[in-house]
C-alpha cells in the first residue's frame, strides 16, 4: 500500500509558506504521493440554495494541474487528482496539461477524473451539465488516444474532434493512469468499464464493502479481473495512532492500494504539519 497526503486546500488559501512547508513535511516524512481535489468556481449558497455539495465561495482551490507543475519543481513526490471535473473542460486541453505533469513529475502522475455536482461551473465553463456522464466516458477514449499516438484523428464528444493532429511532447507513461470517482450506479458501471482506479467516497463499515464487491463483478463480467486496479481511500489525520492503524487495517483488507491522510475540515488553526509527523509515525510499521 502506498501513503499519501490530501493538500488542505481549504485551510491554506493562498499562504504559499504553508503550502511548500505542508509538502515538505509530506515527502520527509516518508509519503509517496500528493493529492488535491477541483474546483473552478465556488458558488453563493445564498442565491444557489439548490446545490447540493459542501463547496461555497469562502472555500478555496488551487487549480490542481497547475499546482501540480509547480510542485513537481521542487519535490519528488507523485500527485494524484481527486478529483478534476472532466466533462466542464475541454478534452484536448486536458490531455495537453496532464501530459505535461507526467512529463515533469517523471511519470508519477494518476490523473483522477469525475462529473461532478455544481451546475454553477458548468455554466460558467459553457458547458452541459445534464450530459457530463456521457461526456466523460467520451473523453476517457480521447485522452488515452492522444497520450498513446502521436497522430490521432478521432471524433470526441460534444463536436469535439481531432484531426491528424496530436501532443508534443507526449508523456511519460503512455498512457497515463486514469482513476475515477463516484459511488452512483452509473458510476460504478463506469468505473469498471473503463477506469484504472477508484477514489470512492464511503468508509469501510458504511457500505463501502457492497460497492467494491459491485464493481468487482462487473469487472470480471467485462473479461477485466486480470487487469490492475486500483483503490484509494483516506483517513483523517485527527484521529489517534491506534485508530489510523484500525483504518489502515480495514482498507486493507479491502484491497486498497493506496491510502492518503486527510487533515482538511480540522479548523483554520489547524496543525497540518504536525498531524501529518504524528500520522507518519502511526504508519511506520505499514512502509
């Protein structure tokens, strides 16, 4: 199992400090890899009282591709996306910027991908929210043709198309790895279908047991069981070292794959770098 750490976006805003120090403490305290979540635009939950995620304007985002490129300058750790909201951007684009990541990282990069909640963005980004699952699973074929051709003429969705046309320079892992989130019926389909990886939602012992089982089988109902898949959850950092091992042991026994550790949602005055120490510690045994 690989450990990761969740950059709290949240409660770092745009202190910079914070940020770098917050990596640093990641990758000396032994984590292979950083994660970040997306969003473009936060929206007014007094006028949009009809959403139904947790996100609102006070909450804030890097915009993780970009964060990614930076931080690949001056650490060595892997990144994973979890997750951007494919079907409010354009797909060529995204191939381009995901590209470039795996290219700077050294082809440790896990280009997570979901739909998303927040008609407000799609709005904003001239794009069909009613359609995004569709979209996306358009896309998946898209960006894994431009990553793996150099010349590629392919129609993609919503009038999207290429034309012999392709990246340069491509990436290093051909093609990058493409994890997806959901827990939704349509999801699920989805992600045995189609993903290398799953960031799923629900903890073990809430119904997370039932959803692995699912895609399990429509895996192996799709001749797909002798191909790698992945699993990611999170623990919270908060918790002390015996319950994050209890979690630890419980992913595991699921067949998780990797593992991040979770210090957002804790207060503005919260101690990331110290949580992060104190749960690298719990996990030592575990790497």
């Amino acid at each position: 199992m690989e450990f990761g750490v969740v950059i709290p976006q949240n409660e770092l805003g745009s202190d910079l400090g914070l940020l770098n120090a917050v990596v640093d403490s990641a990758q000396e305290s032994g984590f292979s890899h950083l994660l970040a979540y997306d969003h473009v635009l936060g929206a007014d939950r007094q006028v949009h009282t009809e959403l139904i995620g947790p996100y609102g304007l006070d909450d804030s985002f890097h915009e993780p591709l970009t964060l990614f490129s930076y931080l690949a300058g001056r650490c060595s750790l892997g990144f994973a996306t979890a997750i951007v909201i494919a079907p409010q951007r354009q797909t060529a684009l995204l191939a381009k910027q995901a590209a470039q990541v795996d290219l700077l990282s050294g082809g440790k990069f896990r280009l997570g991908l979901g739909v998303g909640w927040n008609p407000v963005e799609y709005e904003a980004l001239a794009a069909d929210f009613s359609s995004r699952g569709k979209r996306l699973t358009a896309q998946i074929e898209m960006l894994r043709a431009l990553w793996t051709s150099p010349n590629v003429s392919l129609e993609g969705p919503n009038g999207e198309r290429v034309e012999s046309a392709g990246l340069n320079p491509m990436p290093l892992q051909q093609p990058i790895p493409i994890w997806l989130g959901g827990e939704s019926p349509a999801a699920l389909d989805r992600i045995a279908a189609l993903a290398d990886g799953w960031f799923p939602m629900t903890i073990p012992g809430h119904g997370l047991e039932e959803k692995i089982e699912t895609v399990h089988s429509q895996r192996a109902k799709l001749g797909r069981s002798g191909e790698p898949f992945g699993i990611e959850g999170q623990v919270r950092a908060s918790m002390d070292g015996d319950k994050i091992r209890a979690q630890v042991e419980a992913w595991k026994t699921l067949g998780t794959t990797h593992l991040s550790i979770n210090t957002l949602w804790q207060g503005e005055q919260t101690d990331h770098l110290g949580l992060i120490s104190a749960a690298a510690e719990a996990l030592r045994d575990y790497r």
